[in-house]
C-alpha cells in the first residue's frame, strides 16, 4: 500500500464527519483549504484528542479552510493520522500515527493552516 506523502495530491473522497455529515472532497476541491483528521476506534486517547480539536476549532475556521474529522478509512490516507492540503489538493502536511498521542496538536495543525493561507501562487510557480 502507497501512502501519501507532502507534494502528493489527495484523491477526491466522501465520508461523514463525527458529527454526521457526508462531506464529499469534490465540493471543497478549487474552492477550500482541508484539515483532514481520519481516528481509529474510540478511545479515552481519541476523545481527548477530539475534544482538544473542538476547543480549537473557531480558529481552523479561518477563511476558505475546512475541517474534517473521520473515523473512516480513506485508501492511501494513514489511520490515525492527519493532513492539511492546500485548495488544489496538494498535501503540505501529513503525518501517520500509531494513536492519538502522537497525533500533532490542534495547535501545530493551525501553524500549518495559517502556512497554507500565506502562500503565494506566484512564489509557488503556479501563475505563468
């Protein structure tokens, strides 16, 4: 099995979140940045983590960025483990996990939004 890897482009999925809604990557794809978190089976390690996330989440709602929170498995995407890619699917982060502790902190994902949201296409080569 491949994983993804930084520079890859995450494959269009749908799941639904923990808090049951279907998401369907095709409708944020060109339009938002994704924070994707995919969790194993529940755990006291898990709900912590989560609820961790939650307190945080004001802030990934910063503009054109979308989080999404899953326990479901999506092929070539670790699990647990998380992602942040920017609107073209590109992945600028990733990160396995064997559990929740070696998850990265809600705050670490949001240096890593906020590192999305300052790049520039130009610095980037993608205007010609």
């Amino acid at each position: 099995m491949h994983m993804l890897q930084r520079g890859d482009l995450i494959p269009h999925f749908e799941v639904t979140t923990l808090d049951g809604e279907r998401i369907n990557y095709t409708t944020l794809w060109q339009r938002n940045n994704l924070m994707l978190v995919t969790l194993s089976a529940d755990s006291d390690s898990i709900r912590n983590y989560v609820s961790a996330l939650r307190a945080t989440a004001p802030q990934f709602s910063v503009e054109n960025t979308v989080c999404v929170i899953t326990r479901e498995h999506l092929q070539d995407i670790p699990q647990p483990g998380c992602l942040v890619a920017d609107k073209w699917g590109e992945i600028v982060h990733i990160r396995a996990a064997s559990d929740a502790n070696e998850l990265p902190s809600p705050e670490e994902l949001l240096d890593w939004i906020k590192y999305v949201q300052m790049q520039c296409p130009e610095c980037e080569g993608e205007v010609r």
